[in-house]
C-alpha cells in the first residue's frame, strides 16, 4: 500500500470513528436509534463537506463536531430534522473518491500543506496546484452533500 492510500484509509477509519463516536452520544441524547444515526450522518457529511477541519485535532475538531451535532439535535428535539442519507450511503461515497482527489486531500487537508509544498508533490505548478486544490474542495463539497441539510445554517458554512 503507498503512502497516500495509508493515509487515505487512516483518515476514512478517523472519519467512521467519529461517526459512531457521534452516533454513540446522540443515542443517549435523542433515545431513538434512527434519529442519532441523522444526526451523525449530518455531523460528519458537515465535516466532509469542509475537509481542512482534519488538519486539526482536540479542540477545534471536537469543536467543530459540537456546533454541527448541537444544532441538528436542537432540530430533532424540535421535530424538524431533516431526513438525510444513510451512513451507508456516505461510507460508500468515501470509499470511492478517485485517486486524484485521494492525493489532493491528504496533502492539503490532513496534512495541512500549503500550495507550494502541494506544487511540489504533485510535480505541477502552484497555479495547477491550487486549482486541483480547488477541484478536490469542491468534489468533497458534492460528495458529502446526500447527507446535509437542505438549507445550513449561515454560521455552520464559515
């Protein structure tokens, strides 16, 4: 296995942990199984959809997952959680990012390498590396979008 396909894959394993770490919690919070599974797929379809959160570790992560998870169980206390897709669904979507994306996520968001560096490790220039950097933003923006709510919060996009 190379490098970026480890890194992949340990990232894909961080993002199924925070699910059920998520799916755990709002469990207990929402006492109905398909609700917290709502809210969990919405938290981390949140957090998919803006990839560079996972540079980061301890707080502004867990910050990050407090303020998507917080806002949609207020929604489902509510009444008005949205329906979303499954975790299925998105796991199977992660599971098929095409390996040009692959490199630009790993490189840019977790590892959290500036266009220049990105440049350099994909043998290109800055101006194709931004714009591949771009590219994969959006791509992972349209991925994760089965499982958000139709109309985010204006704070939620910042």
């Amino acid at each position: 296995m190379d490098v970026v396909a480890g890194e992949y894959a340990g990232w894909v394993e961080r993002v199924r942990a925070t699910f059920e770490a998520v799916r755990y919690t709002c469990s207990h919070r929402l006492a109905d199984p398909d609700l917290a599974e709502q809210v969990s797929v919405q938290v981390i379809a949140g957090l998919v959809s803006r990839p560079t959160v996972f540079r980061y570790f301890g707080l502004p992560y867990s910050g990050r997952i407090a303020r998507l998870a917080e806002t949609r169980i207020a929604e489902a206390d509510a009444g008005r959680l949205a329906t979303v897709c499954r975790w299925a669904e998105l796991r199977q979507r992660l599971d098929s990012v095409p390996e040009e994306h692959r490199e630009v996520l790993v490189a840019a968001c977790i590892r959290g390498e500036d266009i220049p560096a990105l440049a350099a490790g994909l043998s290109c220039t800055e101006q194709q590396a931004q714009a591949r950097r771009e590219s994969t933003l959006a791509f992972m923006h349209e991925l994760a979008s089965p499982g958000l709510p139709p109309a985010p919060d204006p704070d939620e996009r910042g």
